[in-house]
C-alpha cells in the first residue's frame, strides 16, 4: 500500500481526491492519504509567515511549522518528501511512474512569495507542473497524486489500459472509436471493424506515430524505434513530403 501525507494549509481543497481512481484506489486499500494543517504547528501566534532577511517583497513560509509538521508525521523508513515549486524539475510521465514506485510521499504545498530555503533540506524533489506559477501548491500536489496513483498495480483494472496511455509509450495515443459505428455520418474506420487483429495493430501504430510527428515531434528525438516502427515513420514523412 502506498502512503501519501500532505502538508497544506488548505487541506479542504484535496476533497477531489476522494472521488474517481484515486478515491477507489482508498477503497480498495491499495492507498492511505492523510491532510495536514501545518498552521498548527506555528509556534509563533499560528504564523505560517514571515519577512525575508535582507529585505523584498511578499512573505516567506517559515520553516519552523513545516519541520515540525513533517517531524510528527509516522514514517517507515525514508519517504521522498516533494515541494511543489516553479524552480524544479518538470513534471512528466516518466516521473509518474517513478513516483509510483515509491511506499511513501510527503508533499509540501507553499503559498506566499516562496520558503525559507532551510525546508529544501527535507526535501527529495522539487518539482513544477511547467512554466507558470499558481497561487499554492496544492492543485500541483493534485495532479501529482492523481497522475501516479492511477498507476499503482491494481488501481486500474487492467494494466495495459494506462500502458497504453499518451506518453506512456513515448508516443501520443492513437485515436479511439466506440458504438455507434455511424454516428451523425462520421464511421469508425473500416479496420477497427475487420477483426484482423495484425492490421488493428498495425493501424494503431501508424496512427501514433502520425499523431506524434503533427503534434509533439520533439518526443521522437528520445523515442526508441523498433526497426518495424522506423519503416512506418518513413512512409508516414514520404507521404507528408507528397502533400
């Protein structure tokens, strides 16, 4: 069972994790949440804040009630300890699955013009959801949650159902179809409904692969081509060139 504890001073914003995968991964017992108010830690006439050193602008969290916070909280072992901060590393599948793996995380949600830079020796990672900056970290933690919880064993009834996910293979998902086979004159393409499992396979390959190269060419230059996969890319650019 993975164990995930939050440290927020808005803990009422995580109620969406109650719900949906993350939600039934709690039913199921494959995961334990816990929110915590870091406010009550302040010794401080409850001050989570304070003046930066040196002068400037806005408030820094201080790192009094996030140490004793995190120093109440029960551990086994070494849990990664993530702050939510725009100066970390970006946030991507790949780092998803990493995070998965892992028995235990803590998270710290800030709020202000930043932390003192003491926390950060708590901390495993710094990560950020991209190049903008939120107004806390909580939605961030969200997101991060729902990302690698999804793909805990177990949580998703099959497994090939988020292995096949955008991003998961490295390449963008092919598209998808469903009843009805007409549906206001748009059809389900033919080979979804020949029952030849080869050229379905085939289709689908091609079809991420061709979705990738239109809309996210920077994810092949990582991308590692099976020799069948660097002949339809071939034939997918050759058509391009004709057009």
């Amino acid at each position: 069972m993975m164990k995930i504890d939050i440290l927020s001073l808005f803990p009422e914003m995580f109620a969406p994790l109650e719900h949906s995968i993350v939600g039934k991964a709690k039913e199921k017992g494959l995961l334990e949440i816990n929110y915590h108010n870091f406010r009550e830690y302040a010794e401080k006439a409850r001050h989570v804040d304070d003046e930066p050193y040196g002068g400037g602008q806005g408030m820094l969290l201080r790192a009094q009630p996030i140490f004793d916070a995190y120093e109440a909280l029960e551990k086994k072992g070494q849990p990664r300890v993530i702050l939510l901060d725009p100066a970390g590393k970006v946030f991507n599948q790949a780092y998803a699955e990493d995070l998965a793996q892992s028995d235990h995380l803590v998270f710290i949600c800030g709020h202000y013009e930043g932390y003192d830079e003491r926390i950060k020796t708590l901390v495993t990672d710094e990560i950020s959801l991209g190049d903008f900056v939120l107004t806390g970290g909580e939605l961030a933690a969200m997101t991060i949650v729902d990302a690698t919880v999804r793909l805990i064993p177990e949580v998703i009834g099959k497994e090939a159902s988020h292995q096949d996910d955008s991003f998961s293979s490295g390449l963008l998902e092919y598209p998808q179809y469903t009843r009805p086979y007409d549906f206001r004159g748009m059809t389900v393409p033919e080979v979804l409904m020949s029952g030849h499992h080869e050229n379905i396979r085939l289709w689908r390959m091609e079809q991420s692969l061709r979705k990738t190269l239109e809309r996210r060419p920077d994810l092949l230059d990582s991308y590692d081509f099976t020799p069948e996969e660097v002949k339809l890319l071939e034939s997918i650019k050759s058509d391009k060139a004709i057009e």
